[in-house]
C-alpha cells in the first residue's frame, strides 16, 4: 500500500434519482424510482426517500411499488445523465491526469499525480471538500460522498460510510482498524455463494477471514479467489489508477466442484449469468452486440461461441437466450467444469430502451399494449414517464404518466418553480418529446 492517502474514490449519490429530483422540482424531498416501469421491470435507482421504505436496486419494480406506492416511478433519461456525468469527469481531469472512470457515477483519482503542496492527511482532506463543493456547483446541485485511503479497495469502502454527501479519509496505518469489524461481504468478489462458504467454516468478518491461511482460503475457494481474499483481508492492494479505461467485455462465470451434467441445471446456471452481465453493464451505462459462452469440459478442454446482434442490446432475456443457444449447439454430455457469459463489442452510449417496459400479461394498461385508437400515434410511440416533452403553448415539461390515449405533463424545468399538471391527448401535435440542444459548433472537432 501506498504510505498516503493520495488515492480518491468519488460516488454521485443515488445519481439517476438525484438528477431526476434536480430537473424535477416537484420531485424534491420525495420518493423517487428509476428503472422499469413495467411489472417486470427491475429498479436502477431509488433516491434516499425511497430507500427508507425498503426500496433498492436491482429489486422488481412491482415489489418497489407495493412497498412505496406513492413513489414517482419514471424511466431513463441517459441524455441526462451522460451530460451530468461528463460535467463531473471533467472536474476530475482537470485535478490529476489519473482519473479511473468506473461508471457514469463514479470514479477513482490518484492525487499523487495531482497539484498538492504534499499529501498530508489535513491537504488531501481539504482538497476533497472543495471537490465535492465543486461538484455540487457543476451538476447543479447533486451530492458525492468521497473515500481518500491509501490503496483503491479502501477508498471504495470509504466513500459507503457516510452516504450521503460524506467524507471519511483513512489514515494511513489505520487501514486493518478499520477492516477487521466488517462483514467480508465489503470485499470485492465476495458474493452471496461465498459468504454462505464462508459461514460454514465460521467466519464472517475480514478479522476471521483474516486468520486464515491462504493455502487453505485457495483449497475452499479456488486459486485466484482465495489468493486475492487472502491479500484483501490483509489490506493488501497495489493496483495503480488506470486512466480512461476502456471496458473491452463484461462477463461472469463460474468452476464447479463437481462435474454438470444436467442440461436443465446448465441451462439455469447460463440465465442466471446472463441476467449479472446485463445488471453489470446496465450499471456502467454500457450495451454490447456480441455474447459469447465459454465451456470447459471434463477433460479441461474449453470450447467457447460466440453470436452477434445487429445493434446493441443490454437487455437480459436477448443476452440468456442467445446463450442457451450457444450452449444448446454443443455436446456436454460427458460432463463440464466452468460456465460463463459475456458480452463484448461494447458501446459506450446506451440504447433509448435501456428502461423500456416489457409486454406484460398482468398489466394491459401500458400504452404501447393498447389496440390502436383512431387518430392515435402510430403505434411504437411512447410517452416514457418523466420522459422530457415540450408543449407549444404550455412550454417544457415532463410526463407524468400515459395511457388510454391520453397523456399527461407536469410543466416545469430544473429552473422553475414546481409547476401544473395538464393532460392531452396522446396525438396532441402540439406535445413533442424535447432534446437538449447540441454543443456550439465551435466545440466540436473540425472535419479533416
């Protein structure tokens, strides 16, 4: 580990619900869901006056609204938050040329590299609170908690200890104080399968994991795994910032103590990957158009395949299903040791869609499951809940929801008071969807 605290992880709290509140007046100080509409929607985000209902991310959208019913449940606005996003990695890169995007809300930056008389606990301390001060300036108003330590996974912890809008600096020498209490759930890697192996044997903080040796952590756990919670119990981590990074795949897999053969149970292994590899790149704002399935026999022999989409997609039922065809095509009857799923081809911008609701049986009043009305919108339109609109009489506003052909929008802006609520009809030609608009010409990069 480094002998500062010169590495810095920053975290835009409940960032697409904040920016949702910012743009919303009305919204403020109230409950607050992004995600999927629909009833087999899944949350994204859930702002803080959510959250005390018990409200979280990845949970299904119809058990977020039976237990916060009077939430807003709206949709995603990436324009939005890819524009807020940029503002704050600027900030970042304007501090230090190490900046480590991990998401549109998050990053870590390495002062080690930035302009600081020295890297005293008093200097990086008040250098983050001006950080955050500059932050909330440029996004308008949003809050970050920050984490300062000495390596990357303790300033990951850091900045969840005093959310929201905190900062906790760890002092050098103080890292294990402050490791040993936690659940080994804070460690990266360690899932819900692995806390249950790891309760078997009696540990359950990094301090029990922490006794262990790790001949015996890469016996119970697998080589890689067992090395790296054996270094990570121990505060062991070196890994340097690594600017710009650019995420080449995303995938999940796992090794089984004993060979599959139950094509039914492969087959679930394979939807079950495919569902954290889209969870995964929906939280980095990211689609990809290839999926891929590796498979490793019995004899250590690994056969990987691979399809690609015309246009990308981060949508968990398209990334499964093409698995399970992957894996329908080969012949694993003498039994297989590893099973993953990725996704590569990515794309750094995400799909209209990415929050789009599903055809759902149970629930016939989604506009776009109506039968199509005389004078209606052609059927594919749809007026996305806290979807941006403009009215040629009423000004900018935004949806408040749809349906039955009518269409209704509460006018007002991140500017403006909260403002009224008037319904139209779903073909009002005066009610367009509204987009910001473009950067001035003189930002963008001459033509060669």
């Amino acid at each position: 580990m480094r002998a500062q605290a010169s590495i810095l992880h920053l975290d835009l709290d409940a960032f697409f619900a904040a920016v949702e509140q910012r743009d919303k007046p009305s919204l403020r100080g109230k409950p607050v869901v992004v995600g999927g509409t629909g009833g087999r929607g899944v949350v994204s985000t859930a702002s803080y006056e959510a959250r005390v209902f018990g409200v979280r991310s990845a949970m299904s959208t119809r058990e977020a609204r039976a237990r916060c019913p009077h939430a807003a449940y709206l949709s995603g606005r990436f324009e939005a938050y890819r524009s807020t996003s940029a503002a704050v990695m600027g900030v970042l890169r304007s501090c230090s040329p190490l900046v480590e995007p991990l998401s549109l809300d998050e990053a870590f930056v390495d002062l080690a590299q930035a302009d600081l008389p020295d890297l005293e606990v008093a200097t990086v301390t008040a250098f983050a609170e001006d950080l955050r001060s500059r932050v909330h300036e440029v996004t308008g108003g949003l809050t970050a908690s920050v984490g300062l330590a000495s390596s990357k996974f303790l300033a990951k912890i850091a900045s969840d200890l005093r959310k929201p809008d905190g900062l906790v600096v760890v002092e050098p020498g103080t890292e294990l104080t402050l490791l040993r209490p936690m659940h080994v759930s804070v460690i990266p890697g360690v899932g819900p399968a692995t806390v249950e192996r790891l309760r078997r044997a009696g540990i359950h903080t990094v301090a029990e994991l922490e006794q262990v040796t790790e001949d015996e952590l890469v016996r119970q756990l697998g080589k890689s795994l067992g090395h790296g919670l054996f270094q990570l119990a121990r505060a062991e981590d070196d890994r340097p910032v690594v600017p710009d990074r650019e995420t080449k795949s995303v995938s999940v897999e796992g090794t089984y103590e004993h060979d599959l053969t139950d094509r039914r149970q492969m087959e679930a292994i394979v939807v079950r990957q495919a569902g954290e590899v889209a969870r995964r790149m929906r939280s980095s704002g990211l689609s990809g158009r290839t999926v891929s399935l590796k498979v490793r026999m019995y004899d250590f022999t690994t056969l990987s395949r691979s399809a690609t989409l015309p246009a990308p997609t981060e949508d968990s039922a398209t990334i499964a299903r093409l698995a399970r065809t992957l894996l329908a095509d080969l012949d694993t009857s003498g039994g297989v040791r590893l099973l993953g799923v990725g996704v590569s081809g990515l794309a750094d911008w995400v799909q209209e869609d990415l929050f789009a609701v599903e055809e759902d049986e149970d629930e016939p009043e989604q506009p776009d499951e109506q039968p199509e009305e005389a004078g209606a919108r052609p059927r594919g339109t749809t007026w996305a809940p806290g979807m941006d609109v403009v009215h040629d009489e009423h000004g900018r506003g935004w949806v408040w929801g749809s349906g039955r052909g009518v269409v209704t929008v509460r006018f007002e802006t991140a500017d403006t008071p909260p403002g009224p609520v008037r319904s139209f009809p779903a073909d009002d030609p005066a009610l367009q969807r509204w987009h910001p608009p473009a950067p001035p010409a003189e930002e963008q990069p001459e033509a060669q």
